[in-house]
C-alpha cells in the first residue's frame, strides 16, 4: 500500500496551492489527498459565506480530523503557512505519521509580530470586526507578502484563485494571548513523530526569525531547513522543485529508519 500524504493548504488557498508538490510526489509512489477547508470550496468571485467570518481553527482542526480518522491509518501530514499551523494542531492529537510544515503559521506561545506581517495584514487589521468578518488581502499585500518572488505575469493569476478567509481564524493566530479558548495551542510533548520545519529566508508573512522558533518548540523530533533564495511561496516561485525534492528526500529517510 503506498504511504497516503494529507495535504491541507493556508489562508484564502484551495487544492490548487498543491499542483506542484502533489505531481512530484505522486510520481515517487505516495498517494497524496488535497482536503478544501470549510467555505473554501467557493467562487473567488462571489461573495464569501457570511458564516466563514466566524469559523474557528477549532472548526477546520475537526473537520480536518474527521477525514484522517476516515482514511484507517495516520497519514503524513504537509501543511503550508496557516496549514502548517494546523497540520501541528493535528500532530499534537497523534493524528500524524510525520508532519511537514512549510512556512508555517505559528501556535500560541510564539510572538510573530514584524513590521513585515503588520503590513501584510494592515488592511484587514485596519477593518473594525475583522474578527468576525470573512477577509481577503488586498493584490498588493498578496505581492508583497507572500508572491514577491513569483514572475509579475503569475501573480495576478494566483491572486484571482483566492478566496475569502475567517478573521476569527486570523485573529486566533496573530492575537493569541487574547483567546480565552487558545485555538492555536500546540502541547508540543504530544508531538512525537518526526517534523520537518521549512522556512524562506526571504518570507515577509512568515519570517523565519518566527519559523526557527516553531522548529525549536519541537526540537527533540524536529529537522529545520531554511531556503535562502526562496520566500512564503515555496509551492510555485521559482525554484520551487528544490523544495520539493529536499521534502520527498526527508520523507524517504524517514520512512526508511521505520521500515
């Protein structure tokens, strides 16, 4: 039976974020599955689900659990930027095989403010009831936080495929220390599978000052790479197959010492 690979993708993202990696992967055996969160399975264009302003983390960690208790046996999981964050939500209930983040969001307990991730959010932060409103960034803020490095004439085509985002989701991350229920909190004790931490020295949204900490939270099982010709969008800039290869190698040696 080949090795199933649970892919789960990050704010305002769908399947498509894992074309590349799932074509890579897919051709060295593994069988990788391309979840949607909940009322991202939308129309760019329309408007956004009104009840998706309000949903939680906790919301997208139950849903995302209840199709890996499905599937009969732990999956690796990847998950990229707010994915990353939830695939470490899911590794700390023992859900995982082997967890990849890639620019991960950061769990409670890890300050991310830069002036960097400030300005990458300013017009949702800038917009009273963020919290509670479904939120998109603006083409700029997208360019200058996570596709700056994408060619000019693939930026407007990623930025027309995304959708809205929870500003609940948002605010549990960036303003954890208010959030009675600690939606992003992350018992790294429970985290016992191997975990590979991916950063891009050149991220803007997830700086890796933010992500070596994330790697260090879980140090005793955890392997850091940090990519200094890369940026957040380590799915399609360019360059991104060294990337790819460098997850697919981590995964065969993983794989290896537990066969």
């Amino acid at each position: 039976m080949p090795e199933v690979i649970f892919m789960i993708h990050g704010m305002w993202g769908g399947p498509w974020h894992w074309e590349n990696y799932k074509s890579v992967l897919e051709r060295e055996g593994y069988r990788c599955i391309t979840t949607t969160l909940r009322f991202h399975d939308a129309d760019p264009k329309a408007a956004p689900d009104p009840r998706l302003g309000t949903t939680s983390l906790l919301d997208y960690a139950g849903d995302l659990q209840q199709e890996i208790d499905r599937l009969g046996a732990k999956p690796i999981i990847i998950g990229h930027s707010m994915g990353g964050l939830l695939a470490q939500i899911l590794g700390g209930r023992g859900l995982a095989k082997a967890l990849v983040l890639l620019t991960p969001a950061s769990p409670a307990g890890i300050l991310a403010f830069t002036p960097s991730v400030i300005k990458s959010f300013w017009s949702v932060q800038t917009t009273w009831g963020f919290w509670r409103k479904p939120m998109r960034q603006t083409f700029d803020e997208a360019v200058y936080s996570m596709m700056h490095l994408l060619p000019p004439s693939e930026r407007k085509e990623a930025y027309d495929k995304f959708v809205y985002e929870s500003g609940r989701a948002a605010c549990e991350i960036g303003y954890w220390f208010f959030d009675a229920k600690k939606a992003c909190r992350v018992d790294e004790s429970k985290v016992t599978c191997p975990v590979l931490v991916v950063a891009g020295a050149e991220d803007r949204i997830t700086p890796a000052s933010v992500v070596r900490k994330v790697a260090k939270k879980y140090e005793g099982v955890s392997t850091y790479k940090e990519f200094e010709d890369h940026a957040h969008w380590v799915l399609g800039e360019p360059g991104w197959q060294e990337v790819a290869g460098y997850v697919k190698d981590w995964l065969d040696q993983v794989l290896r010492k537990e066969a």
